[in-house]
C-alpha cells in the first residue's frame, strides 16, 4: 500500500488523532495542540528548551492532552528548520511517535489565511504548520539507522572534504597565476607528483633556478620516481628563469605555498581514508556488488546514492525516487497554450547531482546507455535535446538501481536496449 498520497494521510487522521504543530528554533521551541477538526486545545504556546528536560516536559504536556480529550495517537509536524529538528525528531520517534514534515513554503504562503496578515511569530507558526498537518500536506521525514547512518555521516564528510580540495586547487591557481605563471605550461595538472616534490623544496622560481636541472632530477631519483627525468626538470628550470611572476613578499610566497600544499596534502590523505570507509560500509548492504558491475557506475556514485535515499525498501515504486530527486516532470500548459516541460527541481539536491553525474558517466563509457542517449536525442517522434536526454539517462539509471537493490537481479545490458520504445 502506498502511504505517501494525500489520500492517505488524511484517512491517517481521526477523531482520536492530537495534531501538535511545532515552531522550531536553535534553542527553543514552541507546540500548539489541535484536533482533527482544528479545534485547539493549548490556551497558549507551550515554550520548551532543546533538552532532555525539555524534551521530556514536552513529551509530559502531550500525554495530559491526550489523556484529557481522549486520543491515542499524535501526529507532531514541524518544518524542516536546517539541522535544529534532528534531536527533537530523533525523540520523537525513539518514543513511539512519527514526526512529519510541511514544506516551508507552504507555510509562508499559508499563513494569511486566519487573519490575512503576513506577520511571523511564536504563536501563528505552530497553528499554521498544525492546519497543513491536518489537510494531509505533509511529508515523512526519513531518520536513517545503522549502516544507513553511518553511510550519510560519511558521505557529508567526504562532500565536505571534496569541497575544500577545491578550495585548496583554486588557491593553488591563484598562487601560481601570481608568482610562477608559467608552471601551468609544464604540468597540465597543478598537483602532479613531480611537481609537487620540487615545489616543496624550492617554492619560487629563483629557488628552482638555483637548485638546477641537475638537482631537480636528483631529488626525483632519490625517491625513484618514474616518469620524470632530465628533460622534465630542463623544461622546469627553463620556465622558471624566463617567469614572469611576482618577486614582491618572497618570505610570505614561500610560507603561503608550503601551507596550501600541507592542507592539500591532508585532505587528500582524508579522502583516501574515507572512501576506505564508505566502500566497508557499503559492502553490508545487500546487491550493492550488482550496482558496481555496471560499467560507468563507481564507488562515489553508489555511496552519494545509498547516503541520499537510505533504505530502498522503503519506496513502493521508482516513481517515489524520482521526485525525491527532482526529476519529476512538470508540465507547463494552459488552454491551448503547451509550453516545454522541465524537471521540478524539488528534492534531495546530492541525489540529483549523483545521478546526473551517473548519467553523464555511463554516458560515456557503456555502450548500452550511449545508445540509449543517442536513440532520445534522434528518434523521429519527439526528440529530445542533449540535456533532456542525460536527465532522461538519470531517470533510467535510477530505475535500474531500483530494481538491482529491490529484486537483487543483475544487470543486463541486452535488456536496457530492448526496452527502448521504437517506432
């Protein structure tokens, strides 16, 4: 049964249902109390602190409602504010409670309609957040366990680590555009092996002029460095004589490189670490070796996947995953007017990104899905344009990691190409 329709929410609210709405902030939140008919039973806000205790007198403000009115069952809905609601959701739901979420937009856009007045406060926002609870305009929250946990944590982590690797390569680009411009025409790549010994030792180009040819190679067989040899290190000394680069500030040159590389250097030895991590991890999930049997698809693609959407058996169809990732269609027509669809934008945006990213890979290196790409962009009856087609890709690998987790079946390319729909 799909619970996830509107239809369905609301069935889920009866007589004996206490709808709670919850205002939350960073360290205090506000609940107002109602019933199925928005009759309200809280004469005024109940203020409580980001504690256990706070949390337990919340739990206890609850329970006497319920026991004085007769309900059983309490629905809490709050809006996903950032990160504050993790603590109180996670208590919620230790407690035999199922917290839901309402869109913060259709709040703000919800809120005039009691006393046609745009103000926000303490008050207003609990009743608000209570109503759409009420009319089934709400979302379960998923608050992941176990390995599923621990995958997340880890793939934020490697996220934010990414992050400040690129941080790091851009400050090492501007570095060099000021003090050894001409570094870019001998490495192709600002953080290659060789380079980066030599730039450690002798950071500008005066300090590569006077260690020379002779000592650039040496310090490259010392450590038996292959692929570099004499005529890389004369076309090094050769760039660095003729350099352009700024000889203002030497001593503050010197000590910027020698930081950017020690923290390119570690979160480089960060990354290493944590994919070790995530692909341990990911090995307790069962079919994830199927996934990784797709030509194209790799560890950080089945990692980014499984830390975005968790457990898979909680989706009854593809269909869910799809707009959890944004990529549900949206049409755009009125009376005769038909304008062009688009993708709704409105999900998980790392799933997107993961798949997109997916797409253009598998794209590339399986032939199956080139042809899958190539057959949405050149059939006779609408044909799709280049970027129409990748995120009609995504949708196709999305399906397919659907099907491999939910039924642990292998993947057939035979089968991708036959259930393209020809003319």
């Amino acid at each position: 049964m799909n619970y996830n329709t509107q239809n369905a929410k609301i069935a889920s609210i009866t007589e004996k249902t206490l709808i709670v709405g919850i205002d939350v902030g960073s360290e205090t939140h506000f609940a107002r109390a109602f019933d199925w008919r928005n009759y309200e039973y809280s004469r005024k806000p109940f203020e409580f602190s980001n504690t256990e205790e706070g949390f337990l007198s919340f739990q206890a403000w609850m329970k006497d409602i319920m026991e004085k009115h007769g309900k059983e069952v309490v629905i809490p809905g709050m809006e996903p504010t950032g990160h504050y609601w993790f603590s109180l959701g996670k208590f919620l739901q230790d407690n035999g409670m199922k917290p839901v979420h309402v869109n913060p937009h259709h709040v703000k856009k919800s809120k005039e309609l009691d006393d046609n007045n745009p103000n926000k406060n303490d008050r207003k926002d609990p009743k608000t957040i209570a109503a759409l609870v009420n009319e089934g305009r709400f979302s379960y929250p998923y608050i992941p366990t176990g390995v599923y946990a621990e995958i997340r944590s880890l793939s934020n982590l490697r996220f934010q680590t990414q992050e400040e690797l690129t941080r790091i390569k851009n400050r090492l680009a501007r570095w060099f555009s000021i003090y050894f411009p001409e570094y870019k025409d001998v490495y192709g790549k600002l953080d290659a092996v060789s380079g980066i010994i030599v730039l450690k030792a002798a950071p500008l180009p005066v300090d590569i002029v006077k260690l020379g040819a002779e000592g650039v190679n040496k310090m490259w067989r010392d450590i038996k460095l292959r692929g570099a040899g004499l005529k890389r290190a004369k076309t090094l000394v050769n760039a660095a004589e003729h350099s352009v680069g700024s000889k203002e500030a030497p001593e503050a040159a010197r000590m910027e490189l020698k930081l950017l590389l020690e923290d390119y250097s570690s979160y480089s030895s960060r990354m290493d670490e944590l994919l070790n991590k995530l692909e341990e991890k990911l090995m307790e999930i069962p079919y994830i070796d199927k996934l990784l049997e797709i030509k194209g698809i790799g560890m950080i693609t089945v990692s980014g996947f499984i830390a975005e959407v968790g457990d898979i058996k909680r989706f009854d169809n593809p269909k869910q995953l799809q707009k959890l990732a944004g990529y549900a269609i949206v049409a755009n027509e009125s009376g005769k007017y038909k304008g062009e669809s688009r993708i709704s934008y409105r999900g998980r945006k790392r799933l997107r990104y993961v798949l997109y990213e997916a797409a253009i890979s598998v794209i590339g290196k399986n032939e199956e899905f080139r042809e899958v790409h190539n057959y949405y962009r050149t059939r006779e009856k609408n044909p799709l344009k280049k970027m129409q087609s990748v995120v009609a890709v995504a949708c196709k690998v999305l399906r397919i990691f659907y099907t491999i987790l939910t039924k642990g079946v292998t993947y057939d390319g035979t089968k991708v190409l036959n259930d393209i729909k020809r003319p």
